[in-house]
C-alpha cells in the first residue's frame, strides 16, 4: 500500500507520475457524545481513505495516502473537553500550504477525504486559492455524507445524518473505531428538547455552538448505530469516491497508471 508518510523521497519521487490521486484525509478533534472518542473525524477520514485505496486497488486505480491532518475547525463544540480548534483563517492557510507543498513536486491529482462538516468552508477557501495558484487536473473534496444523503436511503433508520448519530456511529462500527456503545444516546429525547431536531431539519450550514442544543454532544440516534449498516454506508461512499477520481482520469494518467 501506498503510504507516503512511511515511504523515502526516492520512493516518493518514482510514484508520482504513476499516480491516478493522492488521498488527502483531514479530520477534527472534537467531542462525539458519551460514546465516541474525540478523535473521530480524524480516525474516520484516516481509514475512510485506507479504503478507497484499497477499493482502488480492485478497480485498476493508483491510489496513494498522504498523512492525515488531525486537526480541523471544531469552535462549536469548545463547551466539551476534548475538543481542539483551528479558526477557519489558520486551518485554509495551513491546508493551502500543504496543497503547495505537494503541487510543487508534481501531484497534480489530490482527492482530500473530508471527515468534519465544519472544515467545509475553511476546504473551499483554500481549494479556490490552490487551484488560483497552482497547476492541477484534479483537486476535489470528498464530504461522504452528502453521498450518503443523496444516495443511502433507506441505509439509516432515522433517515438524516448529523452528528455521532446513527450514521456516523455505524461507521464508526465498521471501521473498528473504539465504540461505547452501552453510553450511546437519542439526543432526540433528551429533556423533550426538540431544538435539535429543528438543526436536523434545518437548511442552515452554519449550527450555533452545540452545548446549547445537545448535552450528550450527540445531535441524532446514536443507539440505531450498527456495523452492518457502516459496511453499507462504506462500500457506497468508497466507490463515489472512486468515480469521482476516475470521471477526471485524462487519457495519460490513464496509460500512465
Ligand atoms: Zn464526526
């Protein structure tokens, strides 16, 4: 498996020009509820990215890793201890400068395998500055939910995905995160508080910081989460992510792979 964290630069250098991506995980370190580890996003978009690659291998696909970034922009959860926050400014500079840093050895082609909903605006900002300032053939992010919205229904009991909820909880399951699952809960019922619900139901993108709307942390069913529907939810988002990646294939980095 392509790893560049554990590859020399000579190894570095060879594979580059045989690469159809380079998959690029950012996550966060925030709470998720009484029954998820902080590291969650992280630890999720790290193995989210492990599979892709490995789904690549099947499909024909050159897929290298990149290390993941840990951190991510988390402001609205700093109420719970734990959690860890880079403003929006540092997180698209930092995310730019390691954009540059990859561009100017050649990667042309970068998938970045989002695990946070809050790193959304901060990703944009930096993908429109990159894209300004470097060459690129492809340099899309990956949100997973959103293809789990648009095309996993009826994958969830609860029918929405929002935060250490069923969904994320039943992935979390199937890529063998630590999993509480004695300490999940239904945020949903907490104290008749229906004011998350509204957040659920809401188009709004951005949520107003969560220990006034959650006090688990959890906003969802985390008791719904299941390995089995994690399996579903992860062999549906590794093959987007893999038509994505190989629907911006050019013709040489086809034969060249
Ligand atoms: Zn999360």
């Amino acid at each position: 498996m392509l790893d560049f964290s554990r590859m020399t630069w000579p190894e570095i250098r060879d594979i580059i020009p045989r690469l159809d991506a380079l998959l690029l995980p950012l996550g966060s370190i925030e709470q998720h509820g009484f029954h998820l580890p902080v590291d969650n996003d992280y630890y999720t978009a790290r193995e989210l990215a492990r599979e892709i690659q490995k789904r690549g291998k099947k499909e024909g696909i050159n897929l290298a890793l990149s290390f993941a970034l840990p951190v991510g922009c988390s402001h609205h959860h700093m109420a719970f201890p734990g959690s860890v926050s880079l403003s929006e400014e540092v997180f698209s500079r930092v995310l730019g400068e390691i954009l540059q840093s990859f561009n100017s050895h050649g990667i042309r082609r970068v998938l970045i395998v989002n695990g946070h909903g809050g790193n959304a605006p901060g990703i944009e900002k930096a993908l429109v500055k990159a894209r300004e300032e470097g060459k690129w053939e492809l340099l899309e992010p990956f949100y997973y939910w959103e293809t789990l919205k648009k095309r996993g229904k009826g994958i969830l009991k609860s029918g929405h995905y929002f935060h250490a909820c069923e969904g994320e909880t039943s992935l979390a399951l199937a890529l063998k995160q630590r999993v509480l699952m004695d300490r999940a809960v239904n945020s949903l019922d907490e104290n008749g508080d229906l004011r998350n619900l509204n957040i659920l139901k809401s188009k709004e993108v951005t949520v107003p910081p969560f220990h006034h709307i959650t006090t688990s942390g959890v906003i969802g069913n985390s008791t719904l989460g299941e390995k089995s529907k994690g399996e579903k939810i992860l062999n549906l988002v590794t093959m987007e992510a893999i038509k994505i990646i190989q629907g911006n294939l050019t013709p040489n980095s086809k034969t060249a792979g």
